[in-house]
C-alpha cells in the first residue's frame, strides 16, 4: 500500500522581524530546495536554529515563504490541508478525550466521523492500542501517548507526515521501540514521512536519505543516501563508520561558519 505523493521544495527563503527591532529581520532559510519521492523517509538534521521546523511548518502549510515554492504531487501548497499530517514532541492530546475520541478528533472537525469511524480501531490496532481505548491520556506512557498522536495523524491518510522531533522526549529504550513502531508504519502504509531529529543514529537507523542543514541562515549543505540493509544493526561496522562521517562533517561545518565570522 502506497499512500504518499512526492514532496518539491523550490528556492524557498523565510525570514521574521527580530523582537527587538521591527525593522531588522533574521533568515531563517536561504534558498532551500529539496525533493522526496512519493514513498521515501527523509531526515532533516543540523544545529538548533538552522529553520528545521521553520520548513516543516512551511510544508504544513501552517506559515508562508518570503519568496519560493512548496509543492505536494502536483498541487502547490498554500495552507493547512488534511494530506500533510503533523507530529510534534508533545503529543498535545486532548486530556479531556480517551485514546479513541483522540484519535477520532481530526475525522470529528473534518465531518468524516461517520464515514470513517470503521477506521478507528484498525488504526487502534495498527499502533497497539486497542486495549487502551477508553483510557484518558494521563493514564499513558510517553510512548503510548506518541502512538495516540501517530495514530490521530495518520487515519486522515496523509500522503505526507511531518515529524518534528517526535521521539525527543521519550528515554532512550522507548525512543528505540518507538522508531521501530514509526518504520512499521511506514513501511504498512507507504506514507512519504519528513522527519525532523537532533540524533544522528536515528536519522541513520531510520532514514533512506539524511539532509544536513547548515548553520542560520538554514541551507542545504549535502544529502547523504542511506543504503544500509532494513532492518538495520546500530552496531554494525557500516552503521558506526557512517554515523562518524556525519559527526565529522557536522563538526567541520561548524568549525567553517565560526571561521566566517
């Protein structure tokens, strides 16, 4: 089952006014192109405050360019729309709703509920949660939390997933289990997924290809295809010589942009 459409960013710049002074402004993108095929996972990394979210809300469509295109299939986008789901670290559960009216709520306001409510415990079922389904969420886990929100934005079928750090704020065992259980999805429902992280060995472990980011102003500094054989060994030779090609090249563009200034 492949539910994904290709992603196309195109020459896309954003800049915002600095708090302190309306008239200066602060790029946080310069000239950003990057295109994901219908299908593929893709990893953004790169230091904090070089755009990541910033071009994740741009495909979310929740922010505009200051010049450039973004474009899903063949259709540009232009605002929020249901076939771009969005996960970030807190999973933002309603803490009022149980595990099954939370992952209803987006087929709620989209007037699908009725159509689609077979649906629910499929996707129950497909993140593991069947049992938990009349649970509220402070009887969760952080993991099982995640999963309600991983459930909540993938049943509107979204053909593209934007994960903005989602696994962040989990210890490192669930974190582990986690990206098995995100891959498992990907791989059940062929959704094309970006994903944003600051963990290089995730970015490895799960990605077809990782985009590394320079420093502000954020640009594409290269894009490094992950060949390695799923499911992958985190301790193999492969695994721990490309994980410090990347920690090299990340130090070295580090060492490059303070030469700079």
């Amino acid at each position: 089952m492949t539910e994904g459409a290709s992603l196309r960013i195109a020459s896309v710049n954003k800049d915002f006014a600095k708090a302190n002074d309306v008239e200066a402004r602060t790029i946080a993108l310069h000239d950003v192109s990057l295109s994901i095929a219908a299908g593929e996972l893709v990893s953004l990394i790169g230091p904090s405050g070089c755009g990541k979210s910033t071009l994740l809300r741009l495909t979310a469509g929740l922010d505009t360019p200051n010049s450039g295109e973004l474009w899903i299939g063949p259709e540009m986008i232009t605002g929020p729309n249901a076939e771009r789901g969005l996960v970030f670290q807190d999973p933002n559960l309603f803490p009022w709703l149980t595990v099954r009216r939370n992952i209803e709520s987006g087929l709620v306001a989209r007037g699908k509920l009725q159509e689609k409510r077979h649906e629910v415990d499929e996707f129950m079922r497909l993140v593991g949660l069947e049992t938990f389904e009349n649970a509220y969420p402070h009887h969760l886990s952080g993991g099982m939390a995640q999963r309600v929100a991983l459930a909540r934005a993938l049943i509107n079928h979204p053909k593209v997933l934007l994960l903005d750090e989602p696994l962040g704020a989990l210890d490192a065992f669930t974190r582990m289990r986690m990206q098995d259980e995100v891959l498992r999805l990907w791989q059940a429902r062929g959704t094309t997924m970006l994903l944003v992280t600051h963990d290089i060995d995730e970015a490895i472990y799960m990605s077809d290809r990782i985009v590394i980011m320079t420093p502000r102003p954020g640009r594409i500094e290269r894009t490094i295809p992950i060949t390695l054989e799923r499911p992958r060994q985190r301790n193999s030779p492969e695994f721990l010589q490309l994980r410090g090609e990347i920690l090299e090249m990340l130090h070295f563009a580090g060492e490059a942009r303070s030469a700079e200034v």
